[in-house]
C-alpha cells in the first residue's frame, strides 16, 4: 500500500539532496583495489617481484650472506629479511647463528651448514640465490686459518659459486686501507681478495668498510673493558670510526640497486678521531679511567704473536700490532654514504647508548651531561665551598 503523496515527496526530495551534495553515494560500489607489484628483470633476465614490504610480505629475493654470524653480519640479514626477502645463511657453529633466527618471518631464515674449504657446501648456499653477499673476514690467524686462506682463497671459492651458478649480483665486503703494498698481512690479503673476486666475477660490487661501533664491535667496548691495557704507538692510529647500522642499511641499498655492479665503496664515517681521542671519549661516557700502557713494537709483535698461537682465545696478534701504526686512508675515486643518500652518524652522538652498561650503580641512570650543564655543575661547588 502505497504512502501519503507528502511523505514519497519529501523521501524524494532528501535521496535527490543527498545524491548532489555526495556524488559519490549515488554510483555503483566498485570493486577493492588490487595491490600490483613492481616486477624486475634482474641482469640475468629473471624476474622478481619488488614490493615495499614488511617482515611478513614476500619480497621475491633470495639473498645468501656469507659470514653473517659476524659483528656486521645481523645488521643487514635484518634489512633483507624484514623486507620480505629470503635470506639464506651459511654457518659453522650451531651456537653462532641461533640470534639472526628471529630476524625474518618463519620459513624466511634458512640456515646450511657450510665450510669454507669444502666446495659443495659453498655452492648449495648459493645455487637457488640471486645476490650473495661474502662479509667472511678473520682479524687475526689461527691454527686452522691464515689471513690468506680466509680472505684469498675463501673469497676465490666463494666467487667461484656465484658466477657458477649466474648469480645476478655479489657484494665483497673487503676492508678499510686494503693495498697490495701495505706492511700489514691483513690489508694485503683483503686487497688481494678483492682483485680475486673482481677476476672470477666482474661485476662484483667492492665495499670498504672503516672501523665500526655498536652493539658487539671491539673498539668502544674493548676500550671499555678492563683487560685492554696494553697498547702501541701511543694510541696515535687515525681512521673515521662509522656505525654499522649504517653499514648494514649501506649493503641493503647496494643489493636491491642494479647501477652498482661493479663499483667500489669507501663507507666511512663523518669525522676523524686518533684511538686516544675516541679512548678519552670512552672514559668520559663511563666515568671510570681505564689505564693503558704503551709498549714498543719490538717487544709487542712477539709478545702477541706467541700468545696467539699457545692460547686458544683471541689475545691479539702480531699484525694487529702493525695496524697500529697505519692511519686509515681513503680511495677517492670509490663512491661513498653521500652516493647512497645516507647520512653516517658520528661515534660521539652514540657512546651513551652502547657504554651505559659499563658505569657503576651510582652513575648508571645519570644522562650525559652537556657543557652548559658542566659550567653550571661548578658554579654550584664552587658557592658550597666557600660556605
């Protein structure tokens, strides 16, 4: 039964007010949008789907990082694997890798036993991938493995596989001052590493890493600790300390960025600091004062280089000795953070949050103090003591 001709008037009236004023309530319910992907082709010719997802999202890349149980190693299996990528990690020790399991989504974090001498184990890490990423380094020999055999023919083997297998990108991590003539073993040999990866695989980016500082490194918190008293060269060394956040965020950028095959990176910090300089910053930060005691090198390289081979813990080394005596240099035809459009963060903005943990009780909550704060600090005994 129909209505009073008022009342279908009026409903008319409101359905046709409510159409002009919101025109978007009179059309037909379209269907949700469909979320596209970007699909690109790799060097290679193989597809993969890029996405700017999150931890959960499937992102298409299967990414191998050698020696991610490392110090730099967990800073940038988190970029790859929060992103959506698959990160296959090769390890030796069971106990070394349990940390970088959280990392990514389930499935996301695949783990293979490898050895670094043993051919098809390097290549079952690499065979389904399409970056590899080799952040394989030793600071010091042991009975098992010189310098050499780490970062010369390690690298060979690892290079081998990759350009085996025609993986579309490989990413050398080599090291600060690496050159063919330098006293030190250890910037001979990563040089030497690089040239080998260059020869097997062309196209392989170099990235040259300075010192870094975080979480785990061995330059704030060994200048922390209480056994690091004896040292070389009067802590007169110089290099431009950098974040490995920032490193991490760097190789992340440079895997998923195709313009970078084969260039050369010098990943250094904003400023640059002697190891006494950063040293009187650490004892500032944790308000103790930490005794170093200077030794020549005559009596140092033998000293370190026979505890090294009769104590199975790291002690220090002969090389190391040397290295102290050599300043950090830099390659200035190597692109740098300013190519990437990364700002480095600078070690004095970060010695609060790594180093609080080694102040006393009385102490550990205190803020750092800014210079103002300082002035005023005095102003104020200085009245108390006149009283």
């Amino acid at each position: 039964m129909a209505g009073p001709p008022t009342t279908t008037m009026a409903l008319t009236r409101q359905l046709c007010r409510a159409t002009l004023t919101h025109p978007a309530r009179a059309r037909t319910p379209t269907p949700a949008r469909r979320g596209l992907q970007d699909v690109a082709i790799t060097r290679t010719g193989k597809p993969i789907i890029r996405i700017s997802g999150g931890r959960s999202s499937l992102g298409g890349h299967t990414a191998t990082v050698f020696g991610a149980t490392g110090f730099l190693g967990r800073y940038i299996v988190n970029r790859l694997a929060r992103s959506g990528c698959t990160v296959v990690i090769p390890f030796r020790e069971e106990m070394a890798k349990r940390h970088l399991k959280l990392t990514g989504d389930l499935g996301r974090i695949v783990f293979m036993e490898y050895d670094l001498r043993n051919t098809t184990s390097i290549e079952e890490s690499v065979r389904h991938s399409d970056m590899v990423f080799n952040l394989v380094g030793r600071d010091y020999p042991t009975k098992n493995f010189a310098l050499d055999d780490v970062h010369v023919e390690g690298t060979r083997r690892i290079a081998e596989a990759t350009a085996k297998y025609d993986v579309d990108r490989f990413i050398h991590v080599s090291s600060h001052s690496a050159h063919p003539q330098s006293p030190s073993e250890f910037y001979r040999t990563k040089f030497l590493g690089e040239q080998a990866a260059r020869e097997i695989y062309p196209e392989a980016t170099i990235v040259r890493p300075a010192p870094m500082f975080g979480f785990e490194d061995r330059l704030l918190h060994t200048l922390a600790g209480t056994t690091n008293t004896l040292t070389c060269n009067n802590m007169a060394e110089r290099f431009y300390p950098v974040h490995a956040p920032d490193v991490g965020m760097a190789l992340a950028k440079i895997g998923l960025d195709d313009s970078t095959v084969g260039q050369t990176f010098e990943l250094f910090g904003p400023k640059q600091y002697s190891m006494k300089e950063i040293s009187e910053m650490v004892d500032r930060e944790i308000m103790k004062h930490r005794r170093h005691i200077n030794l020549p090198k005559w009596l140092m390289q033998p000293l370190f280089g026979t505890l090294n081979k009769l104590l199975w813990f790291p002690v220090g080394s002969k090389d190391e000795v040397e290295r102290e005596y050599l300043d950090q240099f830099i390659d200035k035809n190597a692109k740098t953070f300013k190519d990437l459009d990364i700002e480095p963060g600078d070690v004095a903005n970060f010695t609060f949050k790594y180093l609080q943990h080694y102040r006393s009780a009385s102490y550990y909550d205190l803020p750092p103090m800014t210079e103002r704060e300082k002035r005023e600090e005095k102003k104020y005994l200085h009245v108390l003591d006149d009283q």
